[in-house]
C-alpha cells in the first residue's frame, strides 16, 4: 500500500499561483509514474499532468504553459507548480502514484479555489 499526502492548496485570486505537494513515505517512490488529477463539483475526475519515472512530463492541453510537474525522488515527492490561474481550474486536486498500470494509488485530496 502506498499512502499519498497532498498539501498547498487554498484560496488564490485569478492570475496568481500555488505549488501542491504530494508526499509518500514509501522507499520505491521513483519507481511510480506520478499524476496529478482534478475533480470540479458536478463533473468527471480529469487528467492534469503526470511525470514517469524518467521525468517524462506530459500535460493536459488545459493547463499546458501554465502548470509544471516536477518530482524529487530524494523527497518521495512530486510536485504540481501552477500559474496563471482561472477561476476554471478551481477542483479538488488528487496525486495519483501508478506503477506499470497494475497498481494504482491516490492521495485523498487538496481543495483548489481561484476566485476574486
């Protein structure tokens, strides 16, 4: 089992910033792709941004240029770096750690609200 904590979410005003963190205690952390993913009440979970293993980083077409997924293996944490805010991405933020696509775990959220 892998336990995922999401942190650095908030109240931001549209055009500011937030970096979310996602830590886990677990020692093969560098082994998991990691996502982020965002959920809007009333609507379907979505895909934000994941990084491999390698530090492959991919991103929906959504947040391209205003988002960046960055890992620290050292720190068993990933990062989701976000700027330039509107008030459409206001969702729950989840961290998702998958590996091979045969185990896949989520964090249990972090509330993201961008709002004059």
């Amino acid at each position: 089992q892998v336990q995922l904590v999401e942190s650095g979410g908030g109240l931001v005003q549209p055009g500011g910033s937030l970096r979310l963190s996602c830590a886990t205690s677990r020692s093969s952390f560098s082994v998991y792709a990691m996502g982020w993913y965002r959920q809007a009440p009333g609507k379907q979970r979505e895909w934000v941004a994941v990084i491999s293993s390698g530090g492959t980083t991919t991103y929906a077409d959504s947040v391209k240029g205003r988002f960046t997924i960055s890992r620290d293996n050292a720190k068993n944490t990933v990062y989701l770096q976000m700027d330039s805010l509107k008030p459409e991405d206001t969702a729950v933020y989840y961290c998702n750690a998958n590996y091979l696509g045969v185990q896949s775990y989520w964090g249990q959220g972090t509330q993201v609200t961008v709002s004059a």
